[in-house]
C-alpha cells in the first residue's frame, strides 16, 4: 500500500454556519509540488492553516507519512510554513530570524550555524546574515522567509501566496527561484496561489479549488487540455465554449460537425452539450470539408508574436482564435472555415447546481 506523504482525509472546516471548506480529499506524493489555485475565498487558505495546524480542523483527518497529525500541535508538525507578509521578527537580524526554528528546537549552536548558512546560502542571500529585515527589499525578506522555512529540514513545506506582496518583476524572478529549490530540495511542497501563470510554471499538479471545495486536480497541462467543467476551461487559460448538440458521437454545431477525441465525456444522443475549444487549437482551413464551423472575421489585432481573431461563428458562438504573427494573414470581414482536432475538442460536464 503506498503511503502519501500527506493525505487528507474528508477534512471540512465550519466558522458556525458558514462552510469555509466542505468535506475535502488530497493525497500529496513524496517530492511533488501540489498547488491549490482558486478564487480569493474558495477555501485555500483554510486548508492550507488546517495542514499546518494554525487553524482547527472541524472534521476528517491529517495524515503526514501515515501519522495522524489531526490534533498535534502546529510547532510539532515538522512543517514549514511560508506567508504572503513575510512575517519576520523585525528586531532580529537576518540570522536570528532564520535561526529561530532551531533555537526553538533546542539545536546546538554549531549546528544552528551550519544549517543556517545552508538556508541562506541556498537562497543566495548568505552574504546579509547580519542586516535586519527592513534593510531588505520585499524580495529579499521572502527569501529569508523560505530559508527559515526550510532550515529545520521540515517534512513538507507549504507557501500562502508567497509572491502576492511583491511587483511583477520580482514575482517573475522569485517564481523562477522556487521552481528550482523546489528540484534542488526535492521537498513536497504545497503552494496557494489565485495566479494560474504561478500554478502553471510550479506545479506538478493543481488542486483547482472552487467554493468552498476541490474542482480538479490535474497536472497543468492536463488542467489546460481537458479541464471538466465551466469554471476550470474559464480559470486556466482562455476559452471558447461552444454550444451544440450530441449527433453519432459527435458535436452538431450550427450546419458543422465537430469530432471529439472523448467521446465518452458526451451526454446521451441528442442532447445538448457545451464543448471547449482553445484559441490557439482553431486551424482555418482553405479547404473546407462539409462539416468544418464557418464564420466572418470581426476583428484581427496583431501583437506582433501573435495574433489575435474575433469570429463571428456562423452557428451563433462569437470565437476567438490565437495564430502565429508570421502566418498568412487575415482581413476584417474575411469569411472562413475553422477545423479544430478530435484531440481538442472537449465537452464539459453540466455545472452542479
Ligand atoms: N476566521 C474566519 N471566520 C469566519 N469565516 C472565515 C474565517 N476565515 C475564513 N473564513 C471564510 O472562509 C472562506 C474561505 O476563506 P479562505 O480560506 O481564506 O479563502 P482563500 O484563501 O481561498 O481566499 C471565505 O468565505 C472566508 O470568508
Ligand atoms: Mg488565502
């Protein structure tokens, strides 16, 4: 039987009749880099408190490596927790702030000096050890916050929105940096982000949260190709959503047909069924076959390494379609046709209602 290094177990959490988290399963593997991405309020926070044992749990359980660690204490977790705001001590010096984990667990001085110079060398700020926070940027006070994180050699590391403070710069930077203590560490790490270019480049799965409970977890590209509902096609990445009706296991839309590669995601023959379509998955074809969607283009905007179609699709739909700058190009009012592979091609479940 594989043991998870974390599993979570019908964990819900209730603030008296409100529901922060409904009755929610996850099972993190050893090493990987989980990230729960959702709207503000959809519950990742408060999962993310409950894992590290700040915020009561009001049901289910926490398991780390087997162990249920549903009522131990947040300081006897062996987890290290990274904040939006920082959160150093002001009054210590860079040192001390990384130092306190082991001060708190006793180590011996020598030890405290060697891991912590790990740490920050490891976020390359060894050479600041004596500055105090506020003699650092933003970025750099986030870096000592992922060495405290990580000093004590913690069993799972968990970050709430870490990079949310910081301008789009440093967020690019810092994004880049994690990735790679993440390959270097090798440690199972759980993200929060609202950001889905973060979930994307980070993670090797998503769990997509949504009101209160989990919508999919997916590796990204799978979340991007196949997502299952209305609100995963629209919260990763841009989508066309297309309306139609189930004819022979395929799509009739409008006087076209579009075939899918998952048929088995179809509802029954003649009912009605909304199919997702990526911008940059529409091809338009010079040689129509009968089936193919057709449309007049409404507005073409060129950005250089892309351009961008506005398509009024014959069957109803406004489409937008991505395309190469280098490309033929594409003139207002143009009427064309559009084929799409069976690959990308994929019909939605109904939302829960
Ligand atoms: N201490 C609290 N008391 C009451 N409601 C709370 C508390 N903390 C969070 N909530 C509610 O729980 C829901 C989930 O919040 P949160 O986990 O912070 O979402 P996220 O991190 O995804 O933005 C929200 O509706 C929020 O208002
Ligand atoms: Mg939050």
């Amino acid at each position: 039987m594989t043991t998870f290094k974390l599993d979570i177990r019908d964990v819900t959490k209730r603030y008296g009749e409100a529901v922060a988290l409904l009755p929610t399963n996850l099972q993190v593997a050893q090493g990987e880099f989980l990230t729960l991405l959702g709207p503000s309020g959809s519950g990742k926070t408060t999962l993310l408190m409950m894992i590290a044992g700040l915020t009561e749990t009001s049901g289910g359980q926490i398991l780390l490596d087997g162990r249920d660690i549903t009522q131990t204490p947040a300081y006897r977790r062996d987890i290290g927790v990274v904040f939006q705001n920082y959160s150093l001590f002001p009054h210590l010096s860079v040192f001390e702030n990384v130092a306190f984990p082991l001060r708190m667990r006793k180590c011996a001085e020598g030890q405290v000096k060697a891991a912590v110079q790990r740490s920050l060398d490891m976020v390359r700020l060894g050479h600041l050890a004596q500055r105090l926070p506020r003699e650092l940027s933003g970025g750099q006070q986030q870096r000592v916050a992922f060495a405290r994180a990580i000093v004590f050699d913690p069993q799972l590391v968990l970050m709430d929105e870490p990079l949310g403070a910081l301008d789009k710069k440093l967020r690019d930077e810092l994004k880049l940096e994690i990735r790679k203590l993440h390959g270097e560490l090798k440690k199972t790490i759980v993200y929060v982000t609202h950001d889905q270019d973060e979930a994307m480049l980070l993670s090797d799965r998503v769990c997509l949260m949504n009101e209160a409970r989990v919508e999919q977890i997916a590796p990204p590209v799978a979340l991007y190709e196949r997502p299952r509902t209305r609100f995963a096609a629209g919260f990763v990445g841009e989508s066309n959503l297309i309306q139609g009706t189930v004819r022979g296991g395929a799509i009739a839309v409008g006087q076209g047909m579009l075939s899918t590669a998952h048929a088995d995601l179809l509802p029954v023959e003649g009912r009605p069924v909304t199919v997702l379509v990526r911008p940059e998955r529409l091809r338009i074809v010079a040689v129509p076959d009968a089936a193919a969607l057709r449309g007049r283009v409404v507005d073409v905007i060129d950005l250089g390494a892309v351009r961008r179609l506005t398509i009024a699709g014959e069957h109803g739909d406004t489409l937008t379609m991505t395309m190469l700058g280098g490309d033929q190009p594409v003139s207002p009012g143009a009427t064309i046709a559009l084929a799409v592979a069976a690959n990308d091609v994929v019909p939605l479940a109904e939302d829960a209602s």
